[in-house]
C-alpha cells in the first residue's frame, strides 16, 4: 500500500480505485499478460546467450555424454568395424544424437543410455563420470561379435 501512497497522488486514489474495481476480469487478465510478455522480453534481451530449456533430462543428458571421457569396449569396438561405423560418425552421434529413454535403464548400475542418430543405436553404461560404449547397432546391419 506504500508504493500505491507514493505513485499516486491523493487528488487521484479515488479514481484509480474506482478503476480498478470496475474492470472486469477480462480486462485484468490482458492486462497481466501483457506485463508478463514484456518482462519475458526483457529477461530474454538480458540474458541473450542462456540455453532456456537445459534443464529438460534430454538436455541434462547429453552435456554429459558430450562431456563425460567415454570408453570403448572390445565388444564394442567389434560391433562398430561389423556395422561399418567409424568414430567419427560416434563424435556427431554425442553432438547431435538423441537418448531413447523408453529403452534405457537409468535405474540400474551401472546406468545404460541408448543414444540414436540416424539409424544407428549406441548403448552406453555410466559408472563414476565415465561413458562405456558397450554395443553399436545399425538398423540395416546384423553383427555377431563374440
């Protein structure tokens, strides 16, 4: 009530109640919203290099794989010369790729992601900041490594 006291003066408190009272809550809606779309501007402007949505469980999962060192299995290693994927197809996939959490088990330890890009699937296990690259699958390819 101090900050109406101080911007309003008294000849006018009468007439700035009596308006906000008659306005229906249509008007206080758009008017609310409208004040909240200008300070999202401004909070945008301000802050123009923030990454917004870094906070979605995608988002928060692959920073780590591109990150976290990764290690490559034998198996894995296998499955790779097997499915004609090359390593720097592997650096793309943790730039650009996507987790299938459907088919993860970040439950279990260590933790297994499978991470997609294109048509080729990489699983990897999280144990202590440390990706393990344990299988590669390639949807046209089918590898028997041992």
């Amino acid at each position: 009530m101090l900050f109406f006291n101080l911007i309003i003066p008294k000849s006018r408190k009468l007439e700035v109640v009596q308006y906000i009272c008659a306005m229906t809550f249509a008007q206080r809606l758009t008017r609310y919203l409208v004040g909240m779309i200008i300070g999202l501007v401004v909070v945008a402007m301000m802050f123009p290099n923030r990454d917004w949505l870094n906070w979605t469980p995608q988002s928060r999962m692959m920073q780590d794989i591109r990150e976290f060192d990764m290690l490559i299995s034998p198996d894995a290693q296998c499955s790779m010369d097997c499915a004609e994927v090359s390593a720097e197809h592997l650096q793309i996939a943790r730039q650009e790729g996507k987790v299938n959490f459907e088919q993860s088990k970040p439950q279990g330890s260590p933790k297994i992601y499978l991470l997609e890009y294109g048509n080729v699937g990489y699983t990897l296990a999280l144990s202590d900041s440390i990706f393990t690259l344990q299988q590669v699958q390639r949807s046209s390819h089918s590898c028997t490594c041992p």
